[in-house]
C-alpha cells in the first residue's frame, strides 16, 4: 500500500497557509538578491512548490535549490503540529497495518515532514521504515515515479500488486509509470474533477467506504 502523505493522510497547509509559504520562499529569494529571478506570475504562485521547481529550472541541483528546499522542509516541519488528519485515515492505516499489508508513504514532501506527523498520530510503527520523500533531485519529484519505485523495491513488492492512493494527476501518473494501480482521495468536487480529468477511474470522496471494505463490511 503505498500512501500519498498531503491529502490522504492528512491536510498539511490549509490553503492560506500553503500560500503563506510561498511567500516566505520568494521573500527569502528577494533578500539573496535574487527578485529577478522569478517572473511575476510564479512570484505571486500559491503552491510553494511551484517556487521550488522554477528555481530549480534555472539553476538545477544548485546550492541555492539545496537551500530553498531545506527553507521548505522547515516550512513544513512547523506545519506538522497544526495538520488536519484526514477523516478515516488513522483507522485506515491501522486496520490494513494490522491484517498484515505492508505500508510505504510516496511524497512529494520531505520524509521528515511525513515521518514527524506519523509519529505524533502513533503511525509511525505502521510505515517504518518506508516513507519515501522528497529529495534534492527535484526531477525526482512526482509525476516521476522515483519514490514509488524506492518503495516497491525495499518491500520487493510486484507493482501490479501495490495499489497507490493519492489526490493529484501527479500521483495518478506517478502510478502509471510504475505500473501500479490508483484509487483516487478527493476531498473535493474540484479535486475529484482534477483526478477524473487526468483519468482516474476510481475515486473516494472519503476513506470511509475503503475503511469498511477493510473490515469486511462493504
Ligand atoms: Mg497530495
């Protein structure tokens, strides 16, 4: 079972904040000296990541992208206390931990970001030692299948044995590439048409009914 971490698990930043972090990434980049380095659009875009990978377009693998994504991390990490846990998905985690499947977190997040709001739940235990983040290699990032694959491969799972959940095209299409099958979290109209859109063809607006299937209720 491999978990997206933002979403499935959890609602990392509230939509204000996810701003909020952004904006700290391009003041950072203001005060290097580096303003110009961004357009105006991407200098206004809400998703910090979006930040990240324009800098990283223009100088990949730099120390500056080192830097700005560790910026992130932190962002992140502050964010773990005030997480709102997705309904359902502590039970969920427990129930599929407990009949014996193997889980694996694949994020676009720092593996730290994942790792310290799993052990604040009491989830951590269900996923050591496999939870896949982000790393300097922003290519890596998802859609590219990279920490699907890293988790397959220490479980020594077979892909098509796997099945992914997440809420973005871009774990759908992660899940595609490395040729496991995705179920689709939307907790959303907007989300679920994002995914529909991309092509998933099964998706929950809720994690209840895959609780329930897990404990043999469906
Ligand atoms: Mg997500």
């Amino acid at each position: 079972m491999l978990f997206d971490f933002d979403g499935p698990i959890c609602r990392l930043f509230a939509g204000h904040l996810a701003e909020d972090v952004a904006k700290d990434l391009v003041e950072w980049l203001a005060r290097q000296g580096l303003k110009g380095l961004l357009t105006e659009a991407e200098r206004k875009h809400p998703d910090p990541m979006a930040v990240l990978h324009a800098v990283n377009l223009r100088h990949p693998g730099s120390d500056l992208v080192t830097e700005l994504e560790e910026r992130l991390t932190q962002q992140e990490l502050k964010a773990v206390d005030s997480a709102m846990p997705t309904a359902f998905a502590d039970p969920v985690i427990r129930t599929w931990s407990a009949v014996g499947a193997r889980l694996a977190i694949a994020t676009n997040n720092s593996a730290r970001t994942a790792t310290g709001y799993l052990a604040q739940r009491g989830l951590a235990g269900c996923f050591t030692p496999h939870v896949y983040g982000r790393t300097q290699d922003l290519e890596h990032l998802k859609p590219h299948p990279h920490c699907l694959n890293q988790a397959l491969n220490a479980m020594g799972a077979a892909p098509s044995a796997a099945l992914m959940i997440g809420d973005a095209p871009s774990d759908l299409y992660a899940a595609q590439r490395a040729g496991v099958p995705f179920l689709g979290y939307a907790r959303n109209g907007d989300k679920e048409q994002e995914l529909r859109k991309a092509g998933a063809k099964d998706v929950v607006g809720s994690l209840e009914p895959v609780l329930r299937v897990l404990r043999g209720q469906a």
